[in-house]
C-alpha cells in the first residue's frame, strides 16, 4: 500500500471523525507534506452533497458558491458523481493529500438508507463513487463504538442543546424513522443499528485501502498512530508524539448536521 492522497474519514456521529481528521492532516503537515482538511460545511469543499446543503438551508446558512446556488436542489449536476473523479485528479496532480470527514458514507450513501430506498439504490450510490474516486485510491479510516446505544447516549450528553434536538428531529422526521413509528434517542440509537451492518458489507467491499478502528475514544494516541501508519506505511513505526496533535484532550468540535 502506497502513500494515500486522498483520505476518507467516516462513522456515525460522535465516533471522532472531525478529531482524527484534524490530527492526521496536523500530522502530515509536521512530516513537511503538503495536506489539506475538508471539514463539514466547510465552504470550498470540494465535494458538494445534497444532504450538507439541506443541513444548511435548515439552519439558515447560505449555500456555498453565488447567489446562483439557491436553486442547487433543483439543479442534480450539483452533485454529480463526477465531483469525486476531479478530486481525485486533483489529488494526484498537485500532490496534496486530501482529507475528508463525513463525505463518503455518512453524506452520500447513508442519505438514501435514511430516506428508506432499497439496499440496491444504497449499493449503487456506494458504487457509483468508488468508481469515480478510484484513481486516488482513496484510504478509508472507519470509527466505530462498540456499543451503538451507549455512544448515542454519551454524544448528546456532550453536545447537549440545540444540537440534541436538532438530530432527534432530523432522524424523526426521515422516511426510514416514521416508517417504524421511532421517536427520541431511540430512534437515533436505532438508525445506526441499522445502518452499521449495512457500513460492515459496503466495507467489505471497499476494493482500496481502509482500517477500521472500534472506540478510537479510548486511547486516542493509539488510533493516531495506527491511522497515521495506514497514511504512511514508509513510517510505520514512528509513533506521533504528544505534542503532534491540535490540543491535549481530543474533542470534536460542533458539526454541521445532524445526522453526522
């Protein structure tokens, strides 16, 4: 496995995608590489997804680009698969490594399991953007807590209001909630219940390089590092220090949506 240019950082919400993908593009920066982070919302993002402008337009945040935008709902070619294929492209030419939370699984495949489409419809979004990242090979780094109720808990306790009742909402009102009657936390808890063993056969699939890492919360140093030795295998071995990371005491800081 090669140096990645492009890197995927996914998993449900609160499982520490904005943290690592913070750290590790701190982490190359320090090894004198050229990286850049693409948080959520982040208003030159190279990927536009249909789920992060609806996010926006919910909280009353203008959409990125012209004024034009506005009518991006109705316009598909704003999302348009071919995005991940220029980025790709871009990854290679410039040899800047690239580094995105949230854009893959969690804002361009779950949408279509949350708006209750067939595993088939899920299949082909999944498709889809493989085909068009592939010739970045992209790494895909996956979070994932042991205990999907317990995390769930735990998130809303730390982020507390308004974004707790913002996400009960979103998931609430989603075709996939109010088909099963779900409402509160349960509903949320329930939703990736769900979606995790969909995640587990679309990861199995994943033709490129990918790491799973279950409770990076636990001990952060240890995920930094073995993220960072899936980043650069030439490196492996040289563990980052302390002091190679944005802060002390990871924490994530407030997302853009509600179903991060």
């Amino acid at each position: 496995m090669g140096a990645a240019r492009l890197i995927l950082i996914e998993g449900m919400i609160g499982s520490g995608k904005t943290t690592t993908a913070l750290w590790v593009g701190d982490w190359l920066a320090r090894q004198g590489e050229s990286a850049r982070v693409f948080r959520e919302g982040a208003a030159d993002h190279p990927i536009r997804t249909r789920a992060e402008d609806r996010l926006r337009a919910a909280a009353g945040q203008q959409l990125p680009g012209s004024a034009a935008d506005a009518g991006a709902e109705r316009s598909p070619r704003a999302y348009a698969d071919d995005q991940w294929r220029r980025l790709a492209e871009r990854c290679l030419r410039d040899r800047q490594t690239i580094i995105l939370e949230s854009s893959f699984l969690q804002n361009s495949v779950m949408p279509a399991f949350i708006d209750g489409a067939p595993g088939r419809t899920v299949d082909e979004a999944f498709t889809r953007i493989v085909r068009q990242a592939a010739p970045a090979g992209p790494l895909l780094v996956y979070l994932r807590p042991a205990d999907i109720g317990a995390a769930i808990a735990r998130v809303h306790r730390i982020r507390v209001e308004p974004w707790s009742s913002r996400n009960v909402t979103f998931v609430e009102n989603s075709p996939w909630a109010r088909r099963r009657n779900l409402r509160g936390q349960d509903a949320v808890a329930k939703l990736y219940l769900a979606w995790e063993p969909v995640v587990t056969q679309l990861y199995s699939r994943y033709p490129f390089p990918k790491i799973m890492v279950i409770d990076p919360q636990h001990d952060w140093q240890a995920t930094l590092a073995r993220i960072c030795a899936a980043v650069r295998p030439s490196q492996r071995g040289r563990k980052p220090r302390p002091d190679a990371v944005p802060g002390a005491t990871p924490t994530t800081p407030q997302p853009l949506d509600c179903a991060e």
